[in-house]
C-alpha cells in the first residue's frame, strides 16, 4: 500500500511539473507571448538608453561571477533546485486549475 501512494504521488508531481512546463512554454512562446513583449520592451530601452545597457551587463557579470563563487567555495547542496520544482508544481496547479475554469490555459 505506501509504495502505491509512493508511485501516485511521483505521478502527481511528474505530471503537475509537465503541467507547469507546458503552460509556461505555452505563454512564453506563443504570438504575442511573455518573451515576443519583453525583448521588445529590451530591445526599445536600449536603443533609446543605451547607456543603461553597459552597467546592467556589467552587474549581471559581477553578481553570476559572485554566485559561482560561492557555490564552488562551500560545496554544499542548495535548496534551489527544490524551490524550482516547486515553483513548476505551483505552475502547474494553476495552468490545470484555469484549464478547468475557464476552458483554456
């Protein structure tokens, strides 16, 4: 008996994961999605600041730099891949709640 509820809670999250995975690709990549508004919303702000883009660049370099470091440095497992796995489900819950509500992702 707990090795079946051990198969259908592994079902659950697999498929709540795939769920999540779906409705955010779903959203990012369909026309007129997250990442066709953002680049466009980037791709306006650096050409009417492109000052701004040199120092974010730049940040974005030092602060991955920093974490790299720290991660190598203490060599120890971090609950972040945890925190993504759950972010997914939660993704998940809500891409199959609004299937159901209101017909579509």
């Amino acid at each position: 008996m707990k090795q079946i509820l051990e198969y259908l809670q592994s079902f659950a999250v697999i498929g709540l994961v795939l769920a999540g995975i779906g409705g955010l690709s779903y959203h990012m990549f369909k026309e007129d999605g997250w990442i066709e508004n953002i680049l466009g919303d980037i791709w306006d702000i650096s050409v009417q600041y492109p000052l701004i883009v040199v120092p974010t660049i730049v940040g974005a370099i030092v602060l991955g730099k920093m974490w790299r470091d720290n991660r190598l440095a203490h060599g120890r497992t971090s609950k972040l891949p945890d925190l993504f796995i759950y972010g997914l489900m939660a993704a998940g819950v809500f891409f199959i709640g609004r299937l159901f509500i209101y017909g579509s992702f």
